[in-house]
C-alpha cells in the first residue's frame, strides 16, 4: 500500500490549494482550475487503488452479458430492426426480477415509512423544465464532422483520440505526457477546454477524417409537441422529481398541511444520450424510484434517526477525497454530529438506502457513499452523497442523495406565482404590523368600469413597501400610476385608504426543504448481477446467480428425476401447492441428466429446487428441496412444500431453518 | 318495452340490407353507405334503451368528481401551470388503486396462466411503426381555423355546432331532421362526409366565426427524435403490442421453441388526441396492459376451455347488433360451439377478462362483450369483442380482445426479412422436392470481385419458381441477368448448377396468430369508482365507495376514540401488529366525532376500521373491528387483528367469516 503514498500526498496538496484559494476569496476561474488539476490526482489515485485492490474471483463480463442475453433478462430493443443504442427491452426473467425489486422498494420506503406515491405524467410542458433549469442546464458538449453532420459526445472523441495516441510509438514524450494529463482532466473541462485539445492534437472526424466544428451545447431532453397545432412545446420527464413539486400543495393538503412528509414515484425517466454505452449503466429510457422528502429548512432532524444512529457506511466524504484519503466506515450518527452529513433526515435516508442496496444482493464490500465536491454538485442541491457501486465498470453512481434545499419549489412559484410553502406554527404568537390598502369600490367602478376588477386584484396584491410609496405619491402628486395586467390606472386620493394595524399571528409562512433519494433501478440491477454471477468451483463453465429469494425472478424449479407419466399426479400435487402460495415457478421437463438440469436453473438465479423421485411415491408424497447456493437438499411432504417455500422466498425463513425441520437429503448427480 | 320494438325493426331492416348487399358481392361504396344507417339506427335504439333501462340510484358525477380531486386520487397534471388536457397525476390514493389493480392483475393472468412478462422501450423508431401501419392509418381528421391556425377535432366540431342549430328555434323542419341524421351516421362519416356537412350548414371555427379547411388527416402518435442528428425519426408507442412482437424470436426461444405461449406487458401508451375530454376515458398517456397469445392458426383450441365452459357472459353479437336485438347472456362454449366466437382461446380469455373485471370491481350487469361489425375492426383484426362498462357517460371500451391472426408478425417480417414463424411437428414425416443452387464458388468470385459476397447471399435466397426460371433462361439465352442490392449480375452456365433432391422434413414452418386481450387500466379504474360510489341511505352528503378490499388504495384505518395519552401504546401495538402483516392503514386522531372520522375513511374505500375505545385497555388489549360497506363491527384482541385484516384484505376471508370468529360489538354514534 506504500505504492499510494505518493499519489495520496499528490491529490492532498491540491486539496489543500483549492481550500486555501477559498478561503482567501481566489477569482473563480483559479480555483476551478485548481479543482480540475484536483480531480486528475483523484482520478490517479483510484486507478491505481483499483489496480491493487484483491480482484473479485475471477469476474468473467463477457460470459455474464452472455448468459443474460441467452436466457432474456435483457437485450438491445428492435434488435430485427438493426437495435437502438441506448434502449433494452427486459425479457421475464429481467422484467420479473425488475418487479421484484420495485416491489420491495415499494414495502422498504413507501409502506415502512408511510410516504406517498404519485402516478405523474411522463409528458411534460417546456415552461415546466424551463422553471426547473433542465431546458437551460441539461445538456453535454457535442462535435459535428464538418462535411457530413454526424455527431461526437466531445469528451468521449477526445478520449478515445487520446488513448490511440498515447499507445502509438510515433507519439512524442511531451505530447503523451500533455494527452495523459488530459484524459485525467477530461472530466472537468469545458466548451473551451476541449475546443483548445481538438485544435492542438488536430482531432478528426474517427469516420470520415473530416474537420469537426467547435464544441455545441446538445440538450438531452426529448423533445415532442401536444396537441395538433404544433406550438405546444414539451418534452419527455428527464427525472419523476418535478411530477411531485407541481404537486406539492395538494401533497401537503393531503397530509393535512403538516411537514415533514415524503413523496414518492416510481416510473420512466428519459435521457437523449449522444452515444450511449456501457449496457444498462448510461441509457437513453430508465426506470427511476425518487423520494422527495420536505422538511422544514430549520429544522432537518429526523424523528427516527435514532433508530439507525450506530448504523456503519463507508463514507467517502468531500475531505477525504481531497486530502487523498481513501473512504471510511463511520456510524451515521459521528457522521452527522460532526457536519461530514449535513443533517440526520440526508443521514437517515443513507442508511435506509444502504440496507435497501444491501437486501437486492448489493455486496456491502464494494459499496460506498461518496459526497459531491462543492463544484460538482447539480445546480440546484446543497449537499449530496451518492451510494456509488464499484462493479467492473468502476465506481458507478445509482443513488443520488441530494439536499435540494428550497430550489425548485421556489422555481416554480416564481414561474406561475403559485405560492408553494406550509404553514410553520410559531413556538409563541407574535405581533406584525399591517398595511393595508382599503379600496374604495364605487369609486373604482365607475372610473375604470370594465377593468375596475383587475385594478381591485393588483391593488389587493401590493407588498408594504409598494403601498407605502403608492401612498407617498397620491399625498405629493394628487394620484399615482398602477400597471396592470392589461392597462394602467390612475389612481386619485378618493379611489383608496390605507390601514394600518397590529395582528397577533400564529403561523409563519416556509418554503420546504428537500431531501432527494433518486435511485437508478437499471443500474443497480446491473451491479446486483455482476455481483451475484458465480461459477462453481472446479467448473468454470458452470455459471450461477446468487441473487437474494426475494429478488430471483421465479422461485422454485420443479424436475421430475425421469419422464415417466407416474409421477404426473405427483407433479400436479406440487404446482398446485407452489400456485396456491403465490409462488413463481417453472416446470423442466427437458431430457438430460438431473445436475445439467439444476445446472441450467442455477444459471438463472432460481433459489429453490423441487425434484420429485422415486422415493416421492410412497405416501404421503414427499419431494426434495434443494437450496441453488450451497447444493444441500432436504425431504418432505409436498403438503409442507408452498409454506416452506413461501417463507424462504419472501426471506421471513432461512435456509437453516429449514434444514433445522426436514430430513437432509442426500443428492446424487449435482456435480 | 313496446317503444322499442319498432326501432329494433328499423334496425334489422338495415341489417338484413347490408347481409344482402354483401352475398350478392355489391360495390363496397354501396356497402359502406349501408353499414352508415345501420350504425346510425343501433344509435338510436341503444340511446332510448339507455333512456328506458331503470337508473342506478341517482348517480351523481359531479359530487363523484369532487371527491376524486378533493381526497387526490387523480387531478389534472401541471395544474399550476394552467394544466394539459388530456393528463392527469394520480395521488396517494389514485396511485395505490393502480398499483393494486396491476398487482392483482399480474397475478390473475401472468401467475395463473404463465405468461412471459416483458417490459418494452416506450421510444419506438418510425420504420417500426411503420410496418405495424400506425404510421399510416393511426389517424383523426380534424380541421383548421384558416386564419388563425387553431384546430379542431372534426366530428366533435360537426356534433356541438348540430346540436346548437337543432336546439335554435330559428332552425327550420328540414334542417333539423337532416342534422338528426348527421349526428346519427356521424361516427361511420369519412373526409368527404364531413367536408359535406361543413359546407351545407356553413359551419365556422367557434371561436372566431371565421372559415375552416377541408378535413386534414392527423397523426396520433407523439413524435420525437433520438440522438443527437435530428434525423432519426421516432414515436412515443401508440400501444404495447408492437414490443412484443419484435421481441417475438426471442420469446419463441425462451418457450422453447414451443406454441402457444402468451407474452405479456404492462406500461405506458401515449395518443395525441386533438382535444381529450371526458376525464380518464380518453387521454393522452395511459397505462395499458396487453397480452399477446401465440397460437398455431390452425388449432386455437385451448387446454383450460373445458374449464370454463359454462361461464356465462352477456355477448352483444354482431348478428344481434344487425338484427336490432339486444345483447344476449350466453354460456361461452355454446358462443364457441355456434361459432359466434371465433375460437376457444379467443372465448377463454374473454372469461378471463369478465372474471377479472368483476374481481376488481365492475358491476356485471353494466358489462357486456360487444363483437364488432366487420367494418368496425381495426386494419389488424379479424375477430374483435370488446369489453365494455356502462358508465355515466354511455357504455365505454375498456378491454378489446382481438384476434390479430399473423398480421403484424407478417408485416415485421416484411419490413426486415427477419423471420418471425414457429416450427411445427408434421403429424408424420412427408417428402417434398428441394431445387437448389449450387454455385461454383471460384468463377464468381474471380467474376465479381467484391461484390461476389452480395451475389452468392442473393442466389441463396432465391425460390425455386426463381431458381426454375433462372436456369430456364441460361439454357435458353446462354446467361441471364440477376439483381442484387447494389448492382446487377450477369451470370453463365459456368457459374452454378441446379440440384435436384428429395427431403424428408418432420416440421412445417408457420406465422403464429396472434389472440390480444388489450387492457386500458384508466378506464377500467374510472368504471369502478363510478360503480362503487354510493350515498348513505337517508343522509345523501355522505357518500363512500365500496371497492373491493384488494383494490381499496388503503386496507385500515385507525382512529382512538379520543385524543387521550393512555391509548398511545395501544394504538402503537394496532400499528406494529398492521405493519408486520403489510397492510396499508390510515391512522387519524383529528378531532370530530368518531362518526364523522368513519365517514372521511368511507369516504375514500377504506374497507376496514379499527378503535381503539375505553374499553381497549382491559388485559390482553382488544379494538373493535368495522367493516365500511355494512358498517357492522367485531371486538377481538390485538394480536389476532393483523391476521384477520391481512385475511379480509386479499380476499381470503370473507366478513361472514370474521363475524363468526369474533363477537359482535355493538357501535355507537356512527350515523
């Protein structure tokens, strides 16, 4: 471990710069380039950890993409037509096991912590996304060849130009240092940054060889219309969150107008990638489960965080990452306590995130949080820790946890005027001063007639200050102006009076906070299958999944040992028993020998196996059980069967158990 | 029943007329007029047999509609903005009546009748849609205001603008009966019938009295673009199937290679309808849920029909629909054995789908099958019998079940020459004469260079009339000419052979057909609320639904009868108790009566209520348990509630069941 030493020193040295440019007040533009140099010593200290760290037995992407194309989890979508980048259809077992998961993320959060579940629109108006900064924000930097239009994500030409270069001989020293310096950059570079490495190392078109234009902001929303005449410009969700913020008032008055409380949503979320890459990682269509929490911004404390304050995570704090240091474990409660967190409602979510991850077959040991540097947060959040899964991809991002403060609601309100905030009862009532215009309506009336109303509403909406010099003007002048929608008035002595008294209030008006656990459902269904693919010891053709009973597609296999029609009745007895209890199942039937057929649905991640035999005939019926991890079989009645299988796919009875009830069986011919 | 008679006479006259004009081959232009006063007289009839049929004690949608937006189960999405038509947001309650609704639906069909889930891109490239003729066909007329551009659904402009002129008394004799007319046919009105009648009445835009265009066909898909260029063309999908099916292969696989097999999907289809109204019924985004069952086009028996053979069904015949008679209860195998259902799988899922409708909570006598008139079927189907629930706003479509034969696996095959067929065991082996191409390789290859590859692949593919007529002309002419993608080919006797030889084959190849049970979860949802809204007998204010407690959005609720501190560890244990079981519960300690308390849980369909009273504390700790629809309750202990409410919620206990378990407590103040 001595190898990093150097690095870890390398990365802390421009930690400590970016600090002290801070707090010295540096021009921005220093210390962002004082972040970039940052992020490359990052990003060569977790190349080289990576490299050193102990591999995982032999993990084999090929044989996994493999065996989940064969046996359909899931494949490039409109394959016959030629396939689309970016999009995948999930087969039944993908699609089941994609069930499985929402399901219990629907128990672990929406049901144990009792929040509510929105259904919103996946089309949404452009004023929408415009409010929420997606239409302005939401976009990366592309390259056009010059000649023929075709398109290049700029950062991903650059690096795969770079790389050629680097391991071509007739590169010269200067210019590989220079192109590995920026492959280590890349990641934080702008428009600029990357225009200036195209001109410099004259970067072509890979296709054509064509001169390519200047980096062009691509904005990865897609784009559709509403309705016939064309002009009503929307565009498909980028995330679930603003379904729920455009419904934050009758969210709260369902909740009786009380905070804090959660709301959830589960549903498709779409993404224009320019190239995507990387199988269920980076896609252009995805399923998303977001919670947006709101919680008064004074007051983050979370009713249960006691529950889960000794709780352990590996904490990759913003500190550490920039004193070179790797991650730590750490209770959430020393987290918080020390401001590592921010508050206990972000802390208590970490957890319940954490066990989640852990509970859908995530390996804890390749699983950490990593907080967001002060510039690489999203432009609308104030702390944000995402759980980042390493599988052989690297360390991938699949759940943001972002305290959203009070962005979008405010957004919004300052889109459409709609007041989004609660009521906060004040600890005692306190005295406020009012100013009041009184309107004179007969007056009004008559003067303005027709527009008297919209005057009667923008007078009605004035702040103090705008009576107050409203009030100044009519005394000085005789009569002042007031815009309204639609006009301007002029407005005389006789028109108004203004009121001014004192009024004990109860409650003060808040904006909510938001705390956001937006998960990645694709991605973390990845990373739980390159971490449950095993291949049985001494036979590495032999592959299996180890995913948790809850989360395997089908639960149980049932083999008849041979083909002969006596054990038919047998074989009814068992479905009906597994269909009665809700149990998924699947029938081989095939030929082949008994350990090729448990093989086969090993290979797909069913835990449970029922072998009816020819001991099974003997009354009472009786089957084997086989658990798929270790290969153990017990005996017993095909009576017991739904209920014991049940209790161990839904987790409430383990394995142990089970052999702790029923006789062991000893198997043949599962090699 | 008498007034009716004389409209069902018109109708059959109609009836026979178009039965007539179809035997005796007549021009289809003749037919079609025809089948227009057919179309236009069921109107009629089925208009006064609605005006006749004994009402559902005084429904009242309005008072229904406040209380879907008031307790948000749906409301209008992007409402602060000034909503969308044509969307909604579902809330809390909204949201777990869909989601149970799709949990019992997956379980009903998916689980029972082992299908194979799939879940598809939403994001459907145009070449797709094209072959499935979405691209052509899906389509409104609709017209436009010429100055201002503003659009208008055809036939809704025509019906509002002929019932204003038949309600004007200024209108005269004539004109109103041939506006009657027009309302009648206007469904079976194509282009030019339209453009006819806005010509004759002088119709206007009704917004600014200026002139309209003539009908322009309007696509209904949403369009977008994927990727970066801009030129790649695609489609929000109009409905689920066409995932399916281009996923056909790989399903066949995953059977096995066997039919039939049914593949199964639930997610979103979006419409762009030019002006969406009547609430859920018809919208922009939808869920749907579409099963696609593959079956061998000559044998559509089914293996389960004779198990449901005698379930009886209201079927709405074609032949009754032409006779002017009225839809007819059936037993579904006499249907299938007259040959009024084309098939049995056809007629067993039509069983499937009424079992399911009533489990969710459709009233069976507002449910009837109607079969449609042949001209009626969409461009796929050749047999079609929709679902369809009386509502306040007439009787609506909500489940189509089609019987699509190989339409669309043949038109994927055309557009990709991909194969989408089955392989089927022969009966016995049979002989058939094979007429091959054998090329000699080498002469091509020196004769056509690079292009050799491309003409061998197009030898390959040729038929044997191709074949035939291909060596008929090198025998003839000395060499013939061969077109392949790219070029032309002169080929001579020197560069192939034909050979002759017979072949034993055990399998034929055949295009599945394709029976379609297409689900619209919106609609079905809407039935159901309006059929389970009820008003309290002698007290009208206070209404509340009766949903069947596997779809109620919340199974529980909890309610002390007073605010008291002592009953917090009882409530507490209630709490544990419901959640370890999984059940959904409300607790409200508002305060108000405990009989206005019940209501407000009424109110939204949460079947059962527990109290926790005075009497409660008494060792070991019992509730009362209260059942919404009859309002009668039981006294048992705490720990036996979460098995009992878990029992009453799925379904697996019925109330009588609980009564004879537990004594009956007698309430008070629950009026």
């Amino acid at each position: 471990l001595q190898h990093l030493a150097p690095l870890r020193a390398s990365v802390k040295e421009y930690g400590d710069l970016v600090r002290a440019l801070k707090e010295n007040g540096a021009p921005k533009v220093d210390i962002d380039r004082a972040v970039v140099e940052l992020k490359a010593r990052k990003k060569r200290l977790e190349e080289r950890e990576l490299e050193l760290a102990p591999k995982e037995a032999a993990f084999d992407r090929l044989k996994l993409e493999d065996l989940l194309r064969r046996r359909f989890f899931y494949d490039q979508s409109f394959a016959i037509y030629g396939g689309v980048t970016g999009l995948y259809d999930f087969g039944p077992m993908g699609c089941a096991m994609k069930a499985n998961m929402i399901d219990l993320w629907r128990k672990h959060f929406i049901l144990e912590e009792g929040m509510l579940e929105v259904d919103c629109s996946v089309l949404t108006p452009e004023p929408v996304l415009k409010a929420s900064g997606h239409v302005d924000r939401f976009a990366d930097w592309m390259v056009k060849d010059v000649k023929t239009g075709e398109c290049f994500r700029a950062d991903h030409l650059i690096k795969n130009h770079a790389e050629k270069l680097i391991q071509d001989k007739k590169t010269n020293a200067a210019d590989r240092e220079a192109l590995v310096d920026v492959l280590a950059r890349l990641e934080g570079f702008n428009d600029k940054d990357m225009q200036q490495v195209i001109k410099k190392f004259h970067f072509k078109s890979p296709i054509t060889g064509n001169e390519l234009t200047d980096p062009i902001s691509f904005n990865l929303m897609f784009p559709t219309v509403i309705g016939p005449t064309g002009d009503f410009k929307a565009f498909l969700r980028p995330e679930t969150a603003q379904g729920i913020f455009v419904n934050f008032k009758r969210l709260l008055e369902f909740n009786q107008g009380k905070l804090p409380f959660a709301a959830a949503q589960i549903g498709s979320g779409f993404r224009n990638e320019i190239s995507p890459r990387q199988g269920l990682i980076r896609v252009r269509e995805f399923t998303m489960c977001e919670i947006e929490h709101f919680v008064d911004p004074n007051d983050k404390n979370h009713p249960k965080f006691a529950k889960v304050r000794d709780y352990e995570l590996t904490l990759f704090s913003a500190s550490n990452q920039m004193d070179g240091r790797p991650a730590e474990a750490c209770t959430i409660g020393r987290a918080v306590d020390q401001h590592t967190v921010a508050n206990e409602t972000l802390g208590y979510y970490m957890v319940r995130v954490h066990q989640f991850l852990v509970k859908v077959g995530v390996d804890p040991r390749r699983l950490r949080f990593r907080q967001h540097l002060a510039n690489e947060m999203a432009h609308y959040a104030c702390d944000c820790w995402d759980a980042e899964i390493l599988t052989s991809y690297g360390w991938i991002e699949c759940v943001g946890n972002a305290d959203r403060a009070c962005f979008d609601l405010q957004q919004h309100y300052k889109a459409t005027n709609v007041k989004l905030t609660a009521e906060k009862k004040l600890p005692e009532p306190k005295t406020v001063q009012v100013t009041e215009i009184v309107p004179n309506k007969g007056v009004i009336g008559k003067a303005f007639k027709a527009n008297a109303k919209q005057v009667m509403s923008r007078l009605a909406e004035l702040s103090p200050k705008e009576v107050e010099a409203l009030e100044r003007e009519i005394d000085s002048a005789g009569k002042a102006i007031l815009a309204y929608e639609g006009g301007e008035a002029e407005l005389g002595a006789e028109m108004l009076s203004v009121k001014r008294y004192e009024k004990k209030v109860h409650v003060e008006e808040i904006t909510p906070s938001v705390i956001e656990p937006s998960f990645g459902i694709g991605r973390i269904m990845y990373a739980v299958l390159e971490h449950s693919f095993r291949q049985r010891e001494g036979d590495e053709q032999r592959t299996f999944l180890t995913l948790p009973p809850q989360i395997a597609p089908i639960k149980c296999s049932v083999l008849p040992i041979s083909a002969n029609v006596k054990f038919e009745p047998i074989l009814a007895a068992v479905r009906e028993e597994l269909a009665k209890h809700e149990i998924s199942f699947k029938q081989d039937d095939s030929a082949g020998s008994i350990g090729r057929r448990y093989a086969r649905t090993d290979e797909i991640g069913i835990p449970f196996g029922v072998t009816v035999d020819f001991e099974s005939e003997e009354q009472p019926w009786t089957v084997t059980l086989r658990y798929a991890l270790t290969m153990e079989q017990v005996r017993l009645q095909v009576s017991d069967l739904g209920k014991t299988v049940r209790g161990l796919a839904t987790g409430r009875m383990s394995w142990e158990d089970a052999q702790a009830m029923f006789p062991k069986f000893e198997q043949k011919g599962d090699t």
